[in-house]
C-alpha cells in the first residue's frame, strides 16, 4: 500500500496543480514552486546531535532565516563546508575530522529549512545569499560544496565574485536546471505549457528562466583554481553536467570517480580534496 503511494501521489499532485492552473494560473504556479523548493528531509538527526554540539555554534539571520554555523576553530587557513539537498552539516563529520588534524579551522553551517536553521524552502539564489552572510562573517580561504551546495558554490562566485578566496572544491553538482525541471515534469505528469509558464515564474523571481539557470554556463566566469570531483555513475547529477562545468571553467582540475555515487563517502575522495587543498 505505501510503494502504491509512493507510486501515485507525485501524479495526483500534478494532476492537482493542473487543475488549479486551469481556474488560477498565478496560484498554480507559485504552489509548484513552492513544492519544487521544499526538502523532504535534512533535520537533524539524534545520532548526528553529539558531533555537532562539539562546535561553537552562532546563529545568524538572513533574508528572515535564522541560520545555524558552526565552527570547529584550529591556527591554519579557513574551510567553509557548503552541504546539499535534504542534507544538513553533519554530512561533513569525517571530512572535518580530517581537515581538522591537518590544522584547518573549519566552517559550517546549515541551509534554510535544513538542520537546525529555519525556514520552510530552499533554492540556490537564497542558498548563495546565506553563504555570502557567511563568507563576509568569516572570510574562509576555501569553499567546499556538495551537490546543491556544489551549485551554489559556483552561483556564489557568480553572483558574489571575491578573489580572496582561493580554491574552490565543488563534488557532485547538478548543472543544468532545464535538466532538473524536466525530472520535476515528468514525476508529476505536468504539461508542457504548464512548465513553460512555470519558467516565466522564475524568471520574474530570479531573473533567469530554467534555460538561462546553468552552472557550467556561470563557470565561464569563475577564475579560481577548483576542483571538480564527480562519479560516473551519479544517478541524481548527470556526470555529463559535470564535464560541461570543467570545459567552461578553465582553472579547474577534474577528478572522475566509479561507483561511488552521488554522496562520495570515501576516504580516496576525501584524499583528493585534502590534496588539492594543501598544493
């Protein structure tokens, strides 16, 4: 009954919106958005807890978001880990531990509507606004980011271009959002003049419409030495986003991994950053 659910749901919420695009466009369409930018996961876990708590923590505020940092200080240069989608900052936990015993202070902190921060939804311009708040607080020599976050790493540099910063390391980021809006269509059975207006939403909201939203296209500008880590078989960011990120950013170095996934839980990646890092 659950897998039927789980199966059906997606489809009947479309066919939901459909019909509320029929009779109200406006409204539609912002509720599209607003299930398009709501994580289903990313709390804090009770077993993530004790790690955390660890760190010195300081609570920000931006654009009405309280934003949980955190700190794990040391004498060397300054890292700011950047987490992904349905995720919070504990999935740094052995990265940090490592970085750590090398000398780096590190820097974390949790994205809107993620861990212990607030809000209700997240998108990568409000996610690059909070890591700006971060990067002024701080002024980390490195960023490193994780899928969503490896996105707004590169949107940051972007929007937010700071030559202070040195090196970028940026694991498993989707690239195109014309490619992830082309999932989101055929989860929920959406039309195609339903999405087609749905791009007009945003780019009346951000500025670009899902065409124009590319972080290979944004890569052109970034002039920081990077690295670029992605595995081939990423069911969840196509590893050909990847590659078209390394052509158009012409300082990067691109590491390509097998079978170990979207998250890239292994100490050879780990190996990898802390290498590129310290060079």
């Amino acid at each position: 009954m659950r897998e039927k659910l789980k199966k059906y749901l997606p489809i009947f919420i479309g066919k939901r919106l459909l019909f509320i695009f029929f009779f109200n466009k406006k409204k539609a369409l912002h509720k599209a958005y607003l299930l398009f930018c709501t994580p289903q996961k990313g709390k804090v876990l009770p077993d993530q807890e004790y790690f955390l708590e660890e760190a010195e923590d300081e609570i920000i505020s931006v654009n009405g978001n309280h934003i949980q940092t955190y700190r794990w200080s040391n004498m060397g240069e300054t890292i700011l880990m950047v987490h992904g989608w349905d995720s919070n900052s504990h999935r740094w936990k052995t990265l940090i531990e490592k970085l750590h015993q090398q000398n780096y202070n590190i820097i974390a902190f949790d994205a809107p509507a993620h861990g212990n921060s607030s809000g209700k939804i997240l998108n990568v311009p409000l996610y690059a606004e909070c890591l700006q708040k971060i990067v002024e607080l701080y002024r980390p020599n490195h960023i490193v980011g994780h899928s969503v976050g490896g996105m707004t790493t590169i949107f940051h540099q972007y929007t937010y271009p700071n030559p202070e910063i040195e090196k970028l390391v940026v694991l498993a980021a989707p690239t195109e959002l014309s490619v992830i809006m082309d999932g989101y269509q055929k989860t929920l059975k959406l039309s195609d003049k339903f999405m087609d207006a749905l791009s007009l939403y945003f780019k009346d909201k951000f500025g670009f419409n899902f065409e124009e939203f590319s972080i290979a296209t944004f890569a052109k500008k970034i002039t920081h030495p990077g690295l670029l880590v992605h595995d081939k078989h990423d069911d969840v960011a196509p590893y050909d986003g990847a590659i078209k990120i390394h052509k158009n950013w012409s300082n990067a170095k691109f590491v390509t991994t097998e079978d170990f996934g979207h998250s890239l839980f292994f100490d050879e990646v780990d190996d990898i950053i802390i290498d590129f890092l310290k060079d």
